[in-house]
C-alpha cells in the first residue's frame, strides 16, 4: 500500500479515510479481544494508537488547511456545518486517542484489572473515528465535488505534495500492523545459539514494546546477549544481539564472569602517594581551608 497522488485530491482524501477505516476496524477488533479475554500485547495496541494518531494528524493538515483554504470561497452554505463539524472531529480526536492511551498504560501494569476500561476506551474511540469516517465521506467530500473549480483542485493537489512522503510512509507501517491478526506475533525470526559449534536454533519475533521501540522476544530457555552498538558505513546504528541456547547457559555465564574480572584486572587506578599531606598537593582536590567562605 502507498499514497498514489490522485488526479483530484478528494478521491485521495476518500482513499485516506479508506485506509482509516481499516486501522480503526483492527482496534475494534482488539477490543472485542480483550473484552474475550485475549492476550494482546500492550506494544501492539500501543502501536495501532500511534499509527491511528499520526495518520489522522497528516489527513487533519490536508484536509483543514489545505483543502478548506479553497472550499471555503466555493463551498455551498449547507456544505459549512459539515465542514465545521469534521474540523471539530479532527480537534478532539486526539483528545480520545489519550484516553485510551491511558486506558493502556492500566492495562500494562494490571492486566486483568483495566482490562474492561482498555476495551471501552478503544470501542468509543473506533466508534467515534469510524461515525467521522463515514460522514466525511457522505457529505463535504461529495459535495465538494461539484462545487471545487478544477484550477483549486489543482493547487490542493501541488499542496498535497508537501505531505506526500509522510502518507507514504505511514502507509507502509499500516500495512504491515495490519498484515496479522490481533494477539499474533509478526516479523518472525530464527535464533542461533553464538556459542561455535552449535547447531541450535530456535524461533522468535520482533515485537513492539509500549513505549514505541521493538524488542525481540527470547524464546524459553534461552538467554539473550546484547552487544554494544556499532555503525554502519551509512550512518546506520548496527545493534547486535547474541542468542545463548539452554544446553550452553552455564558455559556462557563463565565466560562473562571471566571476561568481567578480566576487564576489572586491566582498569587503570589512580596512582596514590605515600605522605600524608599528598592530598594537600594541589589545589583542586585537597581539603576546604576553614576560612572559606
């Protein structure tokens, strides 16, 4: 899925809501999965309520500024209420979108207790988002239709450019937050086991954390070892995590110890003197003077 740029910027407008439509279908299925008593993880719903409030952001900009900066002198007057009332929709949405971002921050630390809450904030919140959807579709968008001289529809669209590259990009996100059922892992990987000669592999997933980065899941019994970062030849951030099996736990243990006492061993002290007015030798770390002020 990407942003094509349409011939007429309502039909890309409509295409948005299409796409909002599907983003908000998946959160109103996670809440008819909690409400069931589904194991959904916090990151993913936590991922689909940033998708949903960064692509409403980018539609609201197009939409509000760019779109009713020309409908406005054209538009017929039973056509401004419904305008107005998508603006107001496009205010308050992220006032929403808080809630149950709150909602889930509940949830994270007591699943079974806000569950109900997390379920209701996220059925009222698609509720709502899917009744906007459906509204902007039926009527300023269609009755804009007639009414937008093709000379205004063409500087929409050349305004339109300016966000292009953000639809683009979010687009793909959706795409693949919505290439999985809810409560299922995505982006699967295979594991081996770093230590040489072994053969063992095991399966796993990346997976999205509640405050926006990824993680891997590790899988049972096996022991995950974070390297430190390097850079690529791009400016890229190269993060390597090594995977220890269950049969070779111990043997991994012994050799960090091992290499920690060894780095210990090599630290550079500070030299001490011998008298004992040494610290007294410069200014800097030798006792305070009394008379100091």
């Amino acid at each position: 899925m990407s942003a094509v740029e349409a011939q007429d910027p309502l039909d890309e407008l409509e295409r948005e809501n299409d796409v909002t439509e599907k983003l908000v279908e998946r959160l109103a299925e996670t809440a008819i999965a909690l409400t069931q008593g589904g194991d959904l993880s916090p990151g993913e719903i936590a991922e689909g309520l940033r998708l949903l409030e960064q692509y409403r952001s980018v539609h609201a900009v197009r939409f509000d500024r760019d779109l009713q900066s020309e409908a406005g002198p054209v538009a017929m007057n039973t056509c401004f209420p419904y305008l107005g009332r998508i603006m107001h929709d496009h205010r308050t949405e992220a006032d929403r979108i808080e809630r149950s971002r709150q909602a889930l921050e509940e949830f994270t630390h007591d699943p079974e207790e806000a569950r109900t809450r997390l379920a209701q904030a996220l059925s009222d919140l698609t509720e709502k988002d899917h009744q906007s959807v459906v509204d902007e579709k039926d009527y300023p968008l269609s009755c804009l239709r007639a009414a937008l001289p093709d000379e205004a529809a063409a500087r929409v669209t050349v305004a339109f450019r300016e966000t292009a590259s953000d639809v683009a990009e979010l687009e793909g996100h959706i795409e693949r937050y919505l290439g999985h059922a809810p409560g299922t892992p995505t982006n699967a990987l295979t594991v081996r086991c770093h230590r040489e000669n072994c053969t063992a592999t095991a399966e796993s997933h990346v997976l999205p954390s509640n405050d926006g980065r990824l993680g891997i899941e590790v899988p049972a019994g096996w022991q995950a070892i974070p390297r430190p970062p390097n850079f690529g030849q791009d400016g890229a951030i190269l993060l390597r995590v090594d995977f220890c099996c269950p049969a070779h736990l111990d043997a991994n243990r012994a050799t960090e110890e091992q290499a920690l006492n060894t780095s210990m061993d090599k630290e550079v002290s500070t030299p001490q003197g011998t008298g004992k007015n040494d610290s007294e030798s410069c200014g800097c770390c030798g006792p305070i003077p009394p008379d100091t002020p």
